[in-house]
C-alpha cells in the first residue's frame, strides 16, 4: 500500500475493506501477527540462556513462503521472531508454511551432502510435529448444502466430527496430551501433535498412526458404493467413536442439515451399501415417487426416512451381515474423519502456519479449542480486515510490541496459550531442568 502505517492509524474505523487482502497482509504482518507466540513454540524451550538449550535449533527450521504468482520460497529459516518480522514485512508472503526441522541451517544446505563442504554429511529432517489435515472438499458426497471450497454452518458439522474423534483418540488411545488444532482459514482444520515423542516419529509410525484413522476407504470399483474398514465387534476406540459422536451427529445434524435421503445423489450410494437387493429397491421406489415418511413425531424427512429404513433393514437379518452392522457402516462412510493421509505421513511435508491470513477469505488461520469444537463458528473467525480496523478504533498506539492485543487476534492468542502452549512451556522447562541435573550429575527426582 501506498500509506505508512501511521497514516492508515490515523484514517479512523472501517478504513480497510474486505477484499484487500494482499494489500493488508504487510500491515497485518508488520503489527499483529504473533510472531512471539509462534517462535516460543517452534523453539520448545531452547530460545531462552538455559545452559541446556539447543541455540541453534530454531535456525533449523524451515519456513516456506509463497509469494505472488505462487512462488515458493522453501528452506528460509529464523533465529527468532525479529529476523522472522523482518522477512514477513519485507516479502508479504500470501501464505506460509511450517516445514521439520533439519541437522542444520536450511538456508545452508547447499553445503551438505554428496560433493559439499559438509563431506558426508547429508543435509535431512530430524524432527516434525505429527500433523492430521482435513478438508472439506474431501466430503463433497456428503454435502448437499455447498461444495468445492465453499463452506457453511449445515456442513461444517463434519469438521466438528472429525475434531472430537481424533483428539480424544490421540489423547486416549496413543497418549499424547500437547495437540494444536488449527483453523485453515478457509475450508479446512489441521491439528499440530507436538509431544515429543510425536515429534520424533519416523516416517513409518507417523503412516502407522494415519492409517489408524482411515476407516473410511473411498468408493468401490463402480464409483458407487462407499467402503469402510470395520471388524465385528468394533474396534474400542471405534465403538466410543459412534456412541459418543457419530450416531447422536447423524440423526440430530447431518442427516436434517443435508437432507441426504431426500435427494437421489445422495441416497442411492446409502441404498448401495445394503446387502438386500429387495429392500434396496423398495425404498428407491419409494423415495424418487416422493412418498412422504415424516409425522408429526417426526418431522423431518431424512430422518423419518432413515428411521423406517433401519427397522426394514434390522428386521430383514441379511445372511452374513446383521442390519445393525449396515447401518454402523452407512454413518462411518458419511461421517467418520477423512484424513489427507499423505500429509500425516512424511516428516518433511510443508503445512500452513497458524496466525497467517488466508488470501481468499481473508480470515486468519485461528487455533480452536477442541473442548468446545461444537461451538466454533468459521463465519465469525476474524479477517485480516477486521482486525486491522478494530486497532484502529482502539486508537493504534504504532510500534508496541503487543498490538494485536487491542484486536480480536488476543482471543485466538488466548486460546493458543491456554489450550496447548503454555502446558508445553511448562513441559519443555522442565526437560531442560532434568538435562542440568544429568549433567551436573545429580539424582533425578521422581514425581
């Protein structure tokens, strides 16, 4: 933009409009973004004097910038937030993203590896937080309400599944407790596992733990016929799944706010996955006549639909599969988390950085808080523009190290301290404390 910064602080609310984006971004980057916050995680405690601190290990991080006409600038790399201020002001990237941290420098790896300085030394990631990425385009058969990239509160529902499932069965069934769920800023949720141990994983546990949660298969050879992988009795931690989230979310949600059995697009694929050729024909013959099912105690089409359908199907004892196993199978396929698995399963995949500005909507990629998954609204996520105009009614203040504090940015900072970071800080100090002790060769206290 043309203007300085304090020209823009004089201007007065509302100044900035929504489709600016790109040009907000310098501004946004230069006062609001939480570079502190974000540089104190991906430190884990060795940004500080503690004579067991690793001081080059934030410098080993990769950052990757895109630019205009998506050029990517891979392995930049930042001692600490001021270097990274500096960058994000001077190059405005319109996204960034968090790449593993290397054996060394990025910025330096020309050095290493076959025929470099480093001789045999080979320029590789050491570690990387285990990451879990969902997209909404990825339930496109599901949604009735809106597809592609566009997203609304009919089916973001299906975020919110996915959200409840995977930490709980992170925390319960592998025992990590310092998750990061991230917003995309669009049409999507990412969640950061920053445990140690998590960020140690190879390459093949990180596939081990995807797969873990890829129960939902795709669709059979025709293209029609949508296929879980589920064994009888359930998996525990698959049972806990549908008590708890899937059947109460497929009948009080999904099935009112997508009207699924009332479109044939959608419920000729939940027909197809009833082994009964008869009653699969029945109620097809039923729903494209438009026959009604809803009552009175019953409103609801779909759900009356899929009430009467589940009795037919329970009472009809197919051979070799009960109805009750068809009907766990048809909510899975819908409902259950679809993971971009390729993401999970490399330590050097790139994922998009909290805190920065999606360069569509315009709205800043905000941790959520998984205890409250059910109240996350992306509509009411703030925008770039927002915020910029919020600390201009809030009377600025240029150059003070926390600006963002005077926006709606201080709740998503909020809700990163007190949902991951500052139970980690806790558990990165007191690593560091046990490593002084070893070395000073006194007994390790156990709690």
């Amino acid at each position: 933009m043309e203007t300085d910064d304090k020209e823009n602080t004089a201007k007065g609310a509302n100044t900035y409009a929504e489709g600016d984006v790109h040009d907000l971004m310098k501004l946004y980057y230069a006062r609001l973004f939480p570079a502190r916050s974000m540089m104190k995680w991906l430190s884990y405690g060795n940004d500080g004097k503690h004579p067991q601190a690793d001081a080059g290990f934030t410098q080993r991080r990769e950052f990757c910038f895109t630019l205009d006409g998506d050029i990517f600038c891979r392995y930049q790399s930042f001692k600490d937030e001021k270097e990274l201020r500096a960058a994000l002001k001077d190059k405005t990237p319109s996204k960034i993203d968090l790449g593993p941290v290397f054996n060394v420098d990025p910025a330096k790896r020309m050095a290493y590896g076959a025929g470099g300085a480093g001789g045999d030394r080979v320029f590789a990631p050491v570690e990387r937080e285990f990451v879990m990425d969902i997209d909404m385009t990825d339930y496109d058969d599901v949604r009735s309400c809106c597809s592609s990239a566009n997203i609304c509160n009919k089916c973001w529902p299906l975020m919110t599944i996915a959200v409840k499932i995977i930490d709980r069965a992170l925390r319960e069934d592998f025992g990590f407790k310092h998750l990061l769920w991230v917003y995309s800023g669009r049409r999507g949720i990412h969640v950061w596992v920053c445990d140690k141990r998590a960020r140690s994983m190879s390459n093949e546990a990180r596939a081990a733990v995807a797969e873990y949660f890829s129960v939902y298969k795709g669709t059979d050879a025709s293209g029609t016929v949508k296929r879980v992988s589920l064994t009888t009795p359930l998996h525990p931690s698959l049972k806990r799944a549908y008590d708890d989230v899937l059947a109460p979310y497929w009948t009080d949600t999904i099935l009112p706010n997508q009207g699924l059995l009332e479109d044939e697009k959608f419920f000729e694929p939940i027909l197809a996955m009833i082994p009964d050729a008869n009653i699969r024909d029945e109620f097809a013959s039923q729903w494209k006549s438009g026959k009604k099912f809803a009552t009175s105690a019953c409103p609801d089409e779909s759900v009356a639909r899929w009430n009467k359908l589940v009795q037919k199907v329970d009472a009809a004892n197919n051979p070799g599969k009960s109805g009750k196993q068809s009907s766990f199978e048809m909510k899975f396929a819908h409902a259950y988390p679809r993971l971009d698995v390729e993401v999970s399963k490399h330590m050097n995949h790139l994922l998009k950085a909290p805190f920065c500005v999606h360069p569509k909507t315009g709205r800043v990629c905000v941790p959520m808080d998984p205890a409250k998954a059910e109240s996350f609204d992306p509509m009411t996520v703030p925008t770039v523009a927002q915020m910029l105009n919020e600390l201009d009614a809030a009377g600025g203040a240029a150059g003070a190290e926390d600006e963002y504090e005077l926006t709606s940015m201080k709740g998503a900072v909020d809700t990163f301290n007190a949902t991951f970071w500052d139970a980690l800080d806790k558990e990165c100090k007191e690593e560091l404390a046990v490593k002084a002790r070893d070395v000073a060769g006194a007994p390790t206290v156990e709690w």
